[in-house]
C-alpha cells in the first residue's frame, strides 16, 4: 500500500482494487472474482477466458436480478459447500465461528440480537401468539423437526386473575399453553434452542 510522505495514510479511502463500470452503466448478476473455477475446461475453452457461471463456483459477485446503477449493486459471496467465518484462525475447517451451507447456519459463539422479525405475521417455530378460546389450552405445532424440546417463554397478553393458574408444556413437536379456569386469553411465546 502507498503511504504518505510521512509514513502514514489519511484513511477514508477507496480501495487499491475497483472493479469499477463506466459511467451511466449499469451491470446485471455476475461474479466479479471467481476464487475456485467449477469445470476450468470450459473457461479454457472460451475465447476470452470469460464463460457464463456455474453454480458450484466460489466466487464474489454481484446479486441482482436485472441490471442496476453501482451505487445499487448488492454483493453475493458463493461456494459449492460452506462460507466460513474465523476470527484468530488461520482456516482449518474446524474452528470457525460461523458457517452457513445450502441447509444451516451455525454459531459457535453468542449470538446477541437486539431485534427478531420473521419476516410472516403468522406464527413461526421462533415466536407468535397461542391464542385460548372458550377452553382450557391451546397448541402451537412446530413446523421443524427437533430432536430436543427448544426451550420457551409465555407472556399472557392480558390479566389472568379469572383463570387462577396458566402454565406452558413443552415437548420437541409442540407448545401448549394450559390455564386452570375455562376462557378465552392470548399468549405470546418465544422459543430457543430449536435442533
């Protein structure tokens, strides 16, 4: 890197690499390095080394379904197994601290959110309401197979004074919420843990 005359760089730079496109240009989804070429002999087989992409290519690229200015762009990183994360590791396939594949994401470290969507207004495995109407339970049936209960919390949405008792049931393929008195009350309910 280039610094200053006196050995150091002002920062807020752009980077020594800009994959940059001519002005009032726009760009489509591509990959704009290709680290791991999926089938070589078909890009050896191109008269510019340039064919279309693979799927099982890893690369970093663009991702976006019609062309769109640069200051639009959205980024996509791809590979044909697994992203890794590492921090203090040199990569040696065990001890990242996160990876996603084509089926889960995992954490091998805290995970700390400030704020959970699901992105549904109708209840997920993750959080929604169970709603009691004129008995004494109701039950939310997980939509992910778990080999452990996920652990859970209730909060009723209203005085439960008039029903004495309210509790939660738990296994790996349900969530009850239960009240001693017969009525009609909405829980919200939060659930962790879910492998």
């Amino acid at each position: 890197m280039q610094l200053g005359a006196s050995g150091g760089n002002p920062g807020g730079l752009k980077g020594r690499l800009i994959f940059g496109l001519p002005p009032l240009s726009s760009e489509a989804s591509t990959h704009v390095i290709t680290l791991a070429d999926s089938n070589p002999d078909k890009t050896l087989a191109h008269p510019l080394n340039r064919p279309s992409y693979d799927p099982n290519d890893t690369y970093i690229g663009y991702d976006q379904p019609t062309n769109v200015s640069p200051s639009r762009t959205q980024l996509s990183f791809g590979p044909p197994v697994s992203i890794s994360n590492y921090i203090g590791n040199v990569g040696d396939d065990v001890h990242w601290v996160e990876r996603i594949t084509g089926s889960l994401k995992t954490l091998k470290v805290p995970l700390e959110v400030r704020e959970m969507r699901t992105g549904t207004a109708s209840n997920t495995d993750a959080a929604g309401t169970i709603m009691i109407s004129g008995n004494t339970a109701a039950t939310y049936t997980f939509l992910g197979r778990y080999s452990l209960p996920p652990s859970c919390t209730l909060t009723p949405l209203a005085d439960t004074t008039q029903f004495g008792a309210w509790w939660v049931e738990i296994n790996a393929t349900t969530l009850t919420a239960n009240v001693k008195t017969l009525g009609t009350i909405s829980f919200s309910y939060h659930c962790w843990g879910l492998t």
